[in-house]
C-alpha cells in the first residue's frame, strides 16, 4: 500500500455555538460548528418554530379551502313546485 496517502488525522476540540465543547478526531486543525447534539432539536426534543411573518396562516388564507357560500334555495324549490302541479 501506498504510504503518505492518506491525510492526517488530529485530536480536535470542537466548539459549539451553544457553548458546548467536546473532542473528536479530524483532519482540521480546528472545528467550529452552530448546531450540536446538546442543542439540536432532533436530539433534545424541542423544536423551534418560528413563523414571524405570518407565513402559514398567508398560504390558509391564499389557497386554504373556503367555505361554500349558500346559494338560496328557495328559486330551486319553486321551479320543482310548479313542474309538479
């Protein structure tokens, strides 16, 4: 096997934006990361919704489905009253 193919592998301390700090093995000297297994919400089972534009409840109003407006009926009912007498 060829020698030196292979890159270098580190010991790394990887630092989250949370301010959680764990090590790991890398080919970076260092690692910087926003989202951790501490923080993430896959693994704490919070999750974090935001809909600060009114994003949804536009879509609803936009293509949502609407209510059926009442037609009277009472034109329909006459035209079968006189068709029967």
């Amino acid at each position: 096997m060829k020698e030196n193919m292979h890159p270098q592998l580190h010991d790394v301390s990887v630092h989250c934006a949370c301010g959680n700090e764990f090590m790991t093995r890398s080919t970076k000297k260092e690692l910087r990361v926003e989202v951790c297994s501490n923080c993430h919400p896959f693994f704490t089972g919070k999750q974090r919704l935001m809909d600060t534009e009114g994003r949804v409840e536009k879509f609803n109003r936009k293509y949502g489905k609407k209510e059926a407006v009442e037609a009277p009926a009472a034109p329909a009912e006459e035209a079968a009253a006189t068709t029967e007498a």
